[in-house]
C-alpha cells in the first residue's frame, strides 16, 4: 500500500501545483472571458478523454445493478452539491466572500471527490492512476483561476492564492482517504466507486465546463481545443 500511496500523492501533486500556478496567473495576469472558455473546452475534452479511456471500460466489466447504483448515487451527489452551491448563494453566506460561497463549497467538495477516486484508481491499475491525475490536474488548472477571480478584489495576495492551495490539499485528502480506507479492498465496493466517480466527472464536464464554456459566443477554436484535450489523452493511454 506504501507503494501506492506514494504514486497517488507524487501525481497528484501535480494537481496541487497547477492550481497555485492558476491562481497566480489569476492574480497578476487575469485571463480574458474568452481565454477562460478556450481552457474550459481543453479541460472538458481531456476530462471526457480520461473517463472515455480508462473509467469506462472498467465498469463496463462490473455487475449491472452495482453499476446503475453506483451512478445514480454519483448523479444525485452532484445535484446535491450544485443545491448546496446555490443555497449558499441566495444565503449570502462567507460575509466578504458571499459571492464566491457558492463556487468555493462546490469545489471543495468536488476536489474530495476527485481525490478519492484518483486514489482508487491507483489502487486498482496505476495506468489508470496517472491518466486521471494529469486529466485532474489540467481541471485543477482552471478552477485555481475561476476560485481566485471570484474573490473580491480587495483581499491580500496570500489569502486569495490560500484558495487554490486548499484546492490541492482537499485533492490530497480525498487521495488519503481512497487509498487508506479502500486498500486491499475489491469487488463490489470498488465497482461502486468507479462507477461514482465516472458519473461525477461527466457531471462535471457536461454540467460544469461545457456549461460555463458556453457563456461566451463559441469559436471554432474553442471546439478545436476541446477535441484536441481529448485526443491527447486518449492517445497518451494509448501509448501505456
């Protein structure tokens, strides 16, 4: 387990990296709305890739029944943590930063998530592991920008890049919390898992990236971007 625990937290520092250097790119270069939704579609598509490539197949193997489970209770958790986003919204709750509740407990949520299933996946085929973790990583990319420019404009530079670091330690905790409590363990809980985790990154990509991607007029770059995020993914599984 040592081994894996290793693996899972070396790649997944990759993560924890990117959304710091999101952050600061957000602080001291703020990207224009369309630069935003050409990372959105490049995330989206390398996101899709990692499911498509390596989460998929796997639960295509599983039990039926374990699997339409496992994706409802992945369907229903994210439309609890959008509820919850909301609900924060409307309840203006975090005082100076009430307008970025909302997005910061969606995030924070999803990157436990996020990490628990990169941990499984390490658990369960390494391969699998480092594909979702650099798929992540990309994603984590974009929030740390998206977390740091939701914030008002008067905090300090330490409190706002304290945002995406907490992005990458809620990442690492998930990626603790899989490893340690879903080690030497198979079968159904497993399957379970993945097909969670599946339904959770395609929530995401469909109605999280895609969506906010779409707030700006599409560009025949914007598309481009997200079939070559894909395809860099698929064909970096390809190669392993």
């Amino acid at each position: 387990m040592t081994e894996v625990l290793v693996q899972a937290v070396s790649y997944t520092m990759l993560a924890v990296v990117a959304a710091l250097v999101g952050g600061v790119i957000a602080i001291y270069r703020s990207p224009s709305a369309q630069m935003e939704s050409n990372v959105q579609h490049f995330a989206a598509g390398v996101v899709f890739a990692a499911v498509a490539a390596e989460l998929l197949p796997d639960v295509h193997t599983r039990a039926p029944s374990v699997v339409v489970v496992g994706f409802a209770i992945g369907v229903v958790t994210m439309l609890g943590v959008h509820r919850l986003g909301t609900y924060v919204e409307k309840r203006g709750i975090g005082g100076k930063i009430a307008g970025a509740a909302s997005l910061l407990v969606t995030v924070a949520i999803d990157m436990v998530i996020d990490g628990v299933l990169i941990g499984v996946a390490f658990l369960t085929e390494p391969a699998t592991g480092v594909l979702i973790a650099v798929a992540l990583a990309i994603e984590v990319l974009f929030l740390g920008v998206t977390g740091v420019i939701a914030l008002p404009e008067e905090m300090g530079t330490f409190r706002k890049l304290a945002v995406p670091g907490s992005f990458g330690l809620l990442l690492l905790l998930g990626v603790l919390v899989g490893v340690f409590a879903l080690s030497g363990v198979s079968g159904t809980p497993i399957a379970l898992v993945l097909a969670f985790g599946s339904a959770a990154l395609l929530y995401l990509v469909t109605e999280e990236l895609l969506v906010k991607a779409q707030k700006v007029p599409e560009t025949p770059t914007s598309t481009t971007l997200f079939f070559v995020g894909f395809l860099l993914i698929f064909l970096l599984d390809m190669a392993h």
